[in-house]
C-alpha cells in the first residue's frame, strides 16, 4: 500500500500575513479625524451612558432646550420613560458600580424625579 504523500503549503503563511497587512491598511485609510459634523466621541463608560440618558430627559422635563427646536419643551411621558430607564439601569448594575458611579446615578435619578413631580403638578 502507497502512503499517502503530505503537502505542507508554506506559502499560506505569507498569504495570510499578507492579507493581515492589507487589512491594516484599509482600516487606516478609513480612519478619519474629528470634524463639527463627527466630533470624537468621550470614551464608552456607565458614567458617560447615565448622563447620555440624563441630559434626554432634562431636555423632556424642559430643562434644557430641544436641539431641534432651540426651544424648551416639556413631553412628561417621555421624560418619565428616561427616569424609568436609568431606574432599570441602576437595578440591573446593583452591586457591579463604583461608589462614585453609584452616587451619581442616585443622585441624578431623585434631580430628575423631582423635577418630574414639579413638572407634573405644574401642568394640571
């Protein structure tokens, strides 16, 4: 019986490193610089996630004003929907946030619900 002759191809090696190296450079030609239109982006973290969803319900209170109009609007369901939402984040993140990260996400979460309860008796 004839055994069976093994191949190796070196050549996959350098094929493959190849193909590393034009990846790279793809992936470089397509990195831009920040500009007005696409400003670099602080770096993800819960802190930056707490005051992202914090600042859309200042705007929905009537805190801020709405960067479409430029005007202070108040859309308490909406609002209420991002209170909700950080009181979800701040229960499904019990026991795996900083002190610091904790006090602010408590400290954000009652500023809001007051302003909310404010808001709400003011309309009626």
């Amino acid at each position: 019986m004839e055994t069976p002759k093994i191949v190796v191809d070196e050549d996959w090696k350098s094929q493959v490193q190849a193909e590393k190296e034009r990846l790279q450079k793809e992936v470089e030609q397509k990195k831009v610089t920040a500009t007005a239109e696409d400003p670099e982006m602080p770096p993800a973290s819960l802190a930056m996630l707490i005051s992202t969803i914090a600042t859309q319900a200042a705007v929905c209170l009537g805190q801020l004003p709405n960067p479409l109009t430029g005007k202070a609007e108040r859309h308490l369901n909406q609002a209420r929907h991002f209170i909700d939402t950080l009181q979800v984040l701040e229960d499904k993140t019990a026991g795996n946030r900083t002190a610091e990260e904790s006090a602010m996400l408590s400290a954000i979460l009652h500023e809001l619900r007051m302003s909310y309860v404010l808001g709400d008796t003011n309309e009626g």
